[in-house]
C-alpha cells in the first residue's frame, strides 16, 4: 500500500516567490554594452511602462480634439482649425498645441513610445523563442531534490512498488491525462517530465509579433496606397481616379431613400468602373457593399447636388459637357458651391446654387450663380445668374445650366498593406486564443528505490495557469492509484 | 413603439429583469451582512484560510446568498427574453442603439458573473457587479425605447450581431474582473474577515481578464473589418475605437504587469479597475464625443 503525503501547496505568491523552472532563467549575451541595451529591451518594465505611456497618450487623444488629418500640412487652414478650438481650451491652445497633442497620434511621443514597443516586441521574441523551443523540444531532465520540495505544487508518493513499476503506472496515468511522457535515468534516479500544450506559449511569440505585422501592414498602407476620401461623381458624368490607376467611374444613377421618421435607409450609387475606355466592372454601390476591381475599392460615403453644365464658343463648339457637383456648403449654409476649370480657356468657374430647402432672392430655384476667374487671379471676371436652359455669355463663352442633378461621393483607395493587417489580426486573435487556453502544462517526477519500494516525488510550477492547480490534484490521484495498482500485481 | 405586441411584452420583460437584478442584489447584500454572525462558516472564514484551493472556500451559501443567486438566474432570463424578442421584432441583433446595448452590458455582466459563480461558488463577486447590472438597467430606463429601423452604416446583421455580442463577453468579464479587483484591494488594505482570501480573488480578477482580453481583441478585429467595407478604412481613430483601444492597452498593461516585481497584486488591481473604468468610458463615450459610431 501506498502512502500519500501532499505538501501542502502555499499559494501566498505575495511573500513567496515560486521556484523557477531552470529552463525559464536568463542567460545573457557576450558583450556587456550589447548585453545592457538588449536587456533593456527584453526587461517586462520597458514593455509596461509603454503600454502605459500609449495608453495615456491614446486617452489625450481621445479626450483631446483631434485636427482631422492632413489639415496639418496646410499652415492657413490649421490655424483656422486652431482658432476653431480656442474657445474651448483657451489658455491651453498654445501648450497643446507645442506639445503635438491636437495630433496625438502623429506626434513625436506616439511615434516614439510605438518604435519603442516594436522594438522591445521584437527583442523579446528573438530571446523567448529559441528558450521556448528548448523548452518544448528538449526540456531539461534532471531536477534537484530542492526543486521537489519547493515547487508549489508537489506531492510525495511512497509506495512498495519497484521503480521500474511505479514508473509505468506513472507513465500510464499521465498518458491518461494527455500528457506526453519523457524519463531518464541518472545514478538510479529516475527522472520524469511530463507536459501537454508545450506549443501553447509559441502563441505568446505569435501573438506579439503579430502586433508587429499589423503596424508594418499599416505602414505600408499609408506609405504606398492611396486614398481619395472626396471624389465627387456627378450623375451621368465619368471622372478619372487617377493616382497612376488609369481607371475612372461613371455613375449612371444615385439614390437616397428615407423612412417615415426621417433617418435613411439607404444610400445607393450605380458604378461603372472603366479601365481606359473599357467598362470592367458595374456594380451597384451601398453603404457596406463597396465595389473591388484590382485592388482598387470605392465606398458609398456622401452625396450632394450636382448642376449638369454646358459651356460651348459663340460657333457652337463644346468646350465643356459634364456634370460638376456642388459638394461645400456656403459659410451660412444657405447655398452649395462647385467648382470646374476650363484649362485651355484658363478659367475656373465656380457655381453657387441654393441649398435644398433655402429660399435665396438672389439665386431662385432653377437657377445657379456662376462665378468666373481667370485661374489664379482673386477678382472674378464675371458673376452672373443664369436659369436652367439659357445661355449666359461670359469671357466670350456661353454657359448653359442644363438641369439639376445629384453627386455620389466616392471614397476611393488602395492599400497594400491591408492584407498584412488582417494576417496580423487574425495571427493576433488565434495567438491570444492559443496562450491563454492552452497553456504549457508540465510536471515533473522522481522516482527513487527506497527500502520496500520506491519514493516518487511529483511537483509542478505554475504560472499564470490558475485552473492548473486542480488539474494536478487529479493527475497525482491518479499517480497514486496507477502506482498502487503496479505495486499490489 | 407600443403597436408590436412583441415590443411591448420586451419591456415587461425588461422590468421584471430590473426588478429581479434589485431583488438578487438585496438578497447578496444581507447575505453579506450575516457572514459577521456566521463567522465560522468555512466558505468565508478568515482571511487566510489554512490551504487556499478553490475548493476549500465552496461552502454552502446561506439562504440569502442561494436566494441571490436564484434571483440572479432570474434576471438573466427576463432579459434574455427581453433581447431575444426585440431580435424577433427587429430582425436583427438587438444591439442597434444605446438602449439595447446597454440592456445587453447588463446582460453580459450578469452572465460572466454566473458562469464564475457557478464555477468557483463566489457569490460574493455579486455584491459589486450587480450594482453594476442595476445602474446599467436603470440607465436604460431613462433612453428611448423605439425599435428604430436601421441606418445603412448599420445595416450588416451578421457583423452588428458578432461585433457587439462579442463586445458583451469582453464588457461583462471586465465587470466581473473589476468585482473582484475591489473586493482583492479591500481585502488586502483591510483583511476582511466577511471576504474570500485575496488569492483567490486575485485568481478570479486574473481568469476574468483571461476571457475579457481575447475578447476584446476580437471586438477590435471585428470593428476593423466591419469599418473597412462601411467607412473605407480599418482604422480612422474615431474616438469610441480610440476608447476601445485605451482599454486594451490598459488590459495589456495589466497581463505585463502580474509579471513584474513590484506591480503584482493590488498594482496591478488598480490597473484592473482602469480597465474597467475605460469600458465604461468606451461604452458611454459616444453620448460626448460624437464620432463615427454616433448611434450606440
């Protein structure tokens, strides 16, 4: 018969510190300048301090009205922009200002405390990985007598079974548990390690890196993809992308449609995406249902009116025959402004119409107000009304208002990097996933002859594995009784 | 929107799971009070009970806490079928505007709680989250009811139903880790003698976490891949992602922290109860701050 003596397992983890596995301590580098900077980097404090930092720096910049991007390039507008936030944050504009926080997360400190991060993720990886290779491959066998009594969890095991026996039943009951077995013999010690998941931490080194694929994967994105966040298409009029795509869209049609409580339901364009002159792809385009062609994708994302015009010369020749939209609205919200260049005739004209539900005197419904510059210069060469369907002659020109219609406002983009994004999400996820619930499970045993038999030593560390510590009260019940059974055959 | 009978009975239901949630938490509330008398029941006893396994502490309940527990059932219930009959009515998951959501967070909490109450008997956990729960509902009470249709940004079932069901996993296991977050700090500060020791609540915080964290990654993904086919874009620092992503941070912040000297224990307690405070602040945030997830 056996006798089990349980130590007991100490879980005060504030005031006792648990046996490290040999296989977790750190060795370190040749080179002690090297060896500083990589511990410095590999160090979990480093890792917490910047999480923290961007936490913090994220929660400003929520907290902190944000200047929508690329606003910052144009000095006049981020003026006016700050002017915009003034009242609101007074004497701190300045302050804020100096210290990047209107742009939190281009500035210098998110910048910083992110390559940081990346850089801290990455030297953590390369000194995990290679650890945790060894770990799982070819774990360490021989365990001193003090790892036995000190582990946090442990069990004794005398029993009268010989040890080749008590190492069978040993054996057999952790297979039972779907722990995978190794044993070596060493001066007449029997050396046991037992583990299962001993994958699970690569999920750990999977799941960092990951982090790593999706900031390079966004990067990428915003350093070689494009985006046209405003591309305006009049209804029945065909506008080029642009951005080296050699593609342009048409819109054949554009609805908005509303319930009974005024929000809308839905907001649908009819694309025909051309390559050249070559139609390649239509597709009705919704909120939710972009169109894809060749990496390039459009999203339904605004609408607004849009005057179809026509501008011919005195002998009827066409100089202009196209939609153009109208997609700012005036500072009084009472009208909306477009704008079309004539380049050969270098003139740019812009077009005020009312805006829906204005009543204006000046511009009445059916009418538009055209406003004709020679490009570059700041006086008008003539502002003029015109009603749907008359000419209007300027600068030798005749403008026609044909008829009112409606823009679709495309986003537009390209990003290469997207796919990096969702491969590191996902790699994220399943990594996460991974660590957490399939975590590296290893116990180790001894098993000595004694007089009458043999002592089995049994103990585990655990860390960060609370539902474990159950788990090892069952497996050493079973220790107990398969060694019992081996010794009583 | 009183016309849809199935509407209407939702918000009986709604009220009998508020009052159920008050019932639970009265019933939790003096079961706490009448540990100080029963001070030798072995489920609370101490603040260092002699060997610290879970099982030790899984005493029996008195009648109060078993009352608490059952009402808690209850209540879960009453709003399950509140949110499974404004899906029927709507036809969708019922998380398209605050007063869904936050009946839904009410939910979360409330199941997360009883999935560890089940597993570790900690009943003691319902002292904190459901007030919780209780504000939550309350809360509710005072939004418009209106099943309102659906705006186009909105109008993907499957990944409004995923992303916020998800989203619920990750808020109630937080509501939980932050219950047991405070009750460690007390605990710890205080010894208190009606609490369970202050490793296991350690251990609760840390398992609850062990759920939230994933799942608010998943949240996160989800709301990437969702923004990138209605908004164009993955990312565009909309203040409720921006909040999402504080959370997680802290969360992070949090897993790092139980590793390093010096921040285990009630540290890293207080970064718990940040994270929970920053879900509060990603679930309210767009009341103040407007954005792109405007409507819930």
């Amino acid at each position: 018969m056996s006798q089990v003596i349980r130590t007991t397992a100490t879980r005060h983890r504030r005031t006792h510190e648990p046996v490290a596995d040999p296989d977790d301590r750190v060795s370190i580098a040749p080179s002690y300048v090297l060896d500083r900077i990589f511990r410095f980097f590999i160090s979990m404090k480093l890792g917490l301090a910047l999480l923290l930092v961007l936490a913090l720096l994220t929660l400003a910049g929520t907290l902190i009205a944000q200047v929508p991007s690329g606003m910052k390039s144009d000095p006049q507008a981020y003026a006016a922009w700050l002017d915009g936030v003034r009242p609101k944050y007074r004497g701190w504009t300045g302050t804020l200002d100096r210290l990047q926080l209107f742009s939190v997360f281009t500035s210098i400190w998110f910048r910083a405390a992110m390559a940081l991060l990346i850089t801290s993720l990455l030297a953590c990886s390369i000194h995990r990985a290679p650890r945790l290779w060894q770990k799982a491959a070819r774990p360490r066998m021989r365990m001193p007598d003090a790892f036995f009594e000190r582990a946090p969890l442990g069990a004794q095991i005398s029993s009268s079974s010989t040890p080749d026996s008590a190492l069978a039943g040993l054996t057999q009951a952790f297979r039972s548990h779907h722990f995978r077995v190794t044993a070596e013999e060493h001066e007449g010690v029997t050396y046991v390690c037992a583990d299962r998941f001993r994958w699970g931490p690569f999920g750990r080194v999977v799941a960092h890196l990951s982090f790593v694929v999706i900031l390079v994967g966004g990067l990428i994105g915003s350093t070689w993809g494009f985006r046209d966040n405003e591309l305006a298409v009049p209804v029945g009029s065909r506008v080029t992308v642009g951005h080296g795509t050699g593609l342009s869209v048409e819109a054949t049609s554009f609805s908005d449609s509303y319930y009974m409580n005024g929000a809308p339901s839905d907001f649908a364009s009819d694309l025909v995406v051309y390559k050249g002159d070559k139609a390649v792809r239509t597709q009705t385009v919704r909120v939710n249902h972009p169109l894809r062609y060749d990496g390039i994708s459009f999203y339904q994302s605004f609408f607004g009116p849009a005057a179809a015009m026509r501008v011919s010369t005195p002998t009827g020749a066409r100089v202009f025959d196209g939609g153009v939209p109208l997609p700012w609205g005036s500072d009084d919200g009472k009208h909306r402004i477009g704008r079309f260049v004539l380049p050969e005739q270098g003139l740019t004209v812009f077009l005020v119409g009312p805006a829906s539900g204005e009543v204006d005197r000046t511009i009445q419904a059916g009418q538009i107000q055209l406003e004709v510059y020679k490009t570059g210069q700041d006086a008008p060469v003539a502002t003029q009304v015109a009603s749907q369907g008359k000419p209007a002659r300027i600068a030798g020109l005749d403008f026609t208002f044909v008829r009112e219609r409606q823009f679709t406002g495309l986003i537009v983009a390209r990003d290469p990097g997207s796919w990096l994004v969702w491969l590191g999400a996902t790699l994220l996820v399943a990594g996460m996933f991974v660590v957490f619930f399939f975590p590296h499970r290893r116990v180790r045993a001894s098993i000595k002859p004694a007089p009458g038999g043999s002592e089995t030593a049994v103990a585990a560390t655990w860390r960060n594995d609370a539902r474990f510590e159950a788990d090892f009260d069952d497996i050493v019940d079973d220790v107990q009784l398969a060694i019992d059974r081996a010794s009583t055959t | 929107m009183g016309a849809d009978p199935m509407l209407e009975l939702s918000e009986y239901f709604f009220f009998a799971g508020l009052i159920a949630t008050i019932l639970a938490l009265v019933g939790y509330v003096l079961a706490l009070a009448s540990v100080r008398v029963a001070r030798t029941q072995p489920a609370l006893a101490g603040p260092q009970p002699s060997a610290g396994t879970v099982t030790v502490v899984r005493g029996e309940p008195g009648g109060l806490a078993s009352f608490g527990t059952l009402t808690t059932w209850l209540a879960l219930a009453f709003l399950t079928g509140t949110l499974v009959l404004r899906a029927v009515a709507t036809g969708h998951g019922p998380f398209s505007n605050m007063y869904e959501f936050s009946i839904a967070f009410a939910w979360g909490s409330l199941a997360v709680y009883l999935y560890f109450e089940r597993r570790y008997r900690l009943w003691v956990l319902g002292v904190v989250v459901l007030p919780v729960a209780v504000a939550l509902l309350l809360y509710a009470t005072t939004l418009p009811t209106a099943a309102d249709p659906l705006v186009p940004a909105l109008q993907n079932s499957l990944l409004l139903t995923v992303h916020v069901a998800v989203a619920i996993v990750a808020y109630g296991a937080f509501a939980v880790a932050f219950a047991a977050a405070i009750l460690f700090l007390i605990q710890s500060r205080f010894a208190a003698r009606r609490l369970p020791n202050a490793q296991l609540l350690d251990d609760i915080s840390y398992r609850a976490t062990l759920v939230g964290f994933p799942f608010l990654t998943l949240v996160i993904v989800l709301g990437a891949l969702w923004a990138e086919v209605a908004w164009g874009r993955y990312w565009s620092w909309d203040p409720k992602e921006t909040a999402s992503l504080v959370t997680w941070l802290i969360c992070g912040a949090y897993l790092h922290a139980r590793v390093v000297r010096g921040w285990r224990g009630e540290r890293a307690a207080l970064l718990l109860m940040a994270v929970f405070v920053a879900t509060l602040f990603t679930f309210f945030g767009n009341l103040f701050f407007g954005g792109l997830h405007s409507y819930a």
